[in-house]
C-alpha cells in the first residue's frame, strides 16, 4: 500500500513539475494589476482576444501582442504556443470545450455548468466508489472499534502483535469491502482538477467578459459590495454553505472522540477560510465551486439513500 501511495505522489509531482500556470499583468512596483471595473486580476498568459476596450488598452501599453491570439469564439486546443504538459493536456482541453458549450448555448456561465456535469458523469465510477468506501467504513466502525479495544492495553512496540492487529483489520477491511486507498483516488482528481478550471476560466477574457443571470463572471464579491451591489454577497453565501455540507456529508464515523474533534476543527477552519477568500474570486470560479460542490452533495445522498434501502 505505501509503495502505491509513494507512486501515486511520485506520479503528481512529475505532473505539477512539467506545468504552465497562469501568470499576471504586473505594474512597475511588481503590483498585480487588475481590471478595475470587475476587481479581477489580469493574466497576462490569455489563451484568446479580449473584446472589453479598457482591457484590451491595458494589454497593449504591458505590450502583450494580443493581435496574434485566436478569438475566443475561435479558439482552437492546438493553439498558442507550448506551455508545459499541464497546459496541453488539462487546461487548453477544458478552456476549448468550455468555450464551444458556451457558444452553443449562448451562456458561459451555464457552461461551466454544463461541463463540470459532463466531467462528473464521466468520473461517476470513481466517485460513486469513494461515496461507497465512506459508507462501508461507518458500517465496519463496530468491529473496528473492538479491535481497537482488544489491543488497546497491549505493547503498541511489539512486532508481531502489531502484525496480528493488521492482519485482523484488512480481514475486517475484506468483509466490507474497503479499500482504504480508493478513498483518497477522487482527492488526487479533484484538486488538479480544480487548477485547471481555475486556470481555463482565468485566462479565457470570454469568461470574465460575459455574464450569468444578470451577474458579471469576471466581478468579484469585494468589488460589487465596494460598488454598493450586495446582490453578489449571495455567491459567498452558497461557497460557504455547499463548502460546509461537503465536508459534514464526507465526514466519517470511524474516527475516535479525538480526531472527530480535530476533524471538526479542521473543517471549521476550512469553511471559514474558504469563506473569507471567497470574496476575493470572480464570480465564474464561484460557480464552478457551487456547481461542483452540489454535485458531490447530491451524488452522497444518493449512495447513502440506496444503501439505507438495501
């Protein structure tokens, strides 16, 4: 097990190593600059044209020669030059099929949607079975908990009981069906996975341009309050409480007294944390957070009302 954990970072490292990432405009002191209307930061690696006029004035005076990009409305994966393995193979990819759906149906907010729906239906498998390995290890949590008692007073040093407490616990992990590295398979998707969206809807000025149910994409919470627009407020509000409920559905009952209650300060701590930085994110990563947070949600209580069934 610990020889697939170390490929599997090995693996993440390599990837993350050969990555581009999205780099901004910067003014003469190092300042990021950003569009003033929207309070987002500028990138300076764009995969297409912007329309905006301001805009496109601030990248030609950084002499970013946006006259050799493709139009957004026809931007092509192949496009551009080449940035790194990241770029060629998560990023223009998903920018690509964000910006063809979008045009189709003449939204790049339901877009977003949209795709992440597509992506999700594609990694259900892989999902469906972390749901699943959550539930099976709350249902093992009697015979683990007795387990765990039964060796409780005994020399935590000692070899070979050590061996026989693992032996008795993978015969546990069999009789449910767990596997405990499964688990952590939709971690190691989802978080790059969230880089590239990050990074697909930040260089795509077709993104920040447009809007979502009469919400600018590009606008961050921060700017439209400063603005007296406190309509925004309700995208950090659905970013904390679908934030929230991820983590409670996704927590487990085979933790002791102790980590439940480092858990759950952990968890506090990332709500808040994720909360506060949500002020400062356009509103086009808010909903892709929302959309893909709800997702989780519903597909959790799905496995968890099937397995209440049978």
């Amino acid at each position: 097990m610990k020889k697939n954990f170390t490929k599997i970072i090995i693996m993440i490292l390599l990837v993350f190593s050969l990555t581009g990432c999205t780099k901004y405009l910067k003014d003469k002191d190092g300042k990021i600059i950003k569009n003033e209307i929207t309070g987002q930061n500028l990138p300076s690696n764009i995969l297409c044209q912007p329309e905006d006029k301001n805009v496109i004035k601030i990248y030609k005076e950084k002499k970013v020669k946006i006259s050799k990009l493709p139009k957004c409305t026809s931007y092509s994966i192949t496009d551009g030059s080449y940035e790194g393995l990241w770029d060629t193979i998560f990023v223009k990819p998903l920018a690509w099929l964000i910006l063809k759906v979008g045009q189709t149906f003449k939204s790049y907010g339901l877009a977003i949607i949209i795709v992440i729906l597509l992506i999700r239906m594609v990694l259900y498998p892989v999902t469906k079975k972390t749901a699943m390995q959550s539930e099976n290890m709350k249902n093992a949590k009697p015979e683990l908990d007795r387990l765990e008692k039964k060796y409780a007073g005994k020399d935590q040093n000692d070899q070979n009981i050590m061996m026989q407490k693992s032996t008795e616990m993978l015969a546990i992990y069999k009789k449910y069906n767990i596997n405990p590295m499964s688990g952590c398979l939709f971690s190691f998707i989802q978080i790059p996975l969230f880089f590239a969206f990050y990074e697909a809807l930040y260089r795509l000025p077709a993104i920040y341009e447009d809007t979502f149910l009469g919400f600018e994409l590009g606008t961050t919470p921060s700017i439209a309050l400063s603005k007296g627009n406190y309509l925004y407020l309700i995208f950090t509000i659905l970013v904390v409480a679908m934030t929230y409920f991820s983590f409670k559905l996704n927590s487990t009952a085979t933790m002791s007294s102790e980590q439940e209650s480092q858990m759950k300060m952990m968890s506090t701590f990332m709500v808040v944390f994720i909360g506060i930085a949500s002020f400062s994110i356009s509103t086009g990563i808010a909903v892709y957070w929302i959309s893909n947070s709800l997702f989780t949600i519903i597909q959790n209580l799905l496995v968890k009302r099937r397995r209440a069934v049978k």
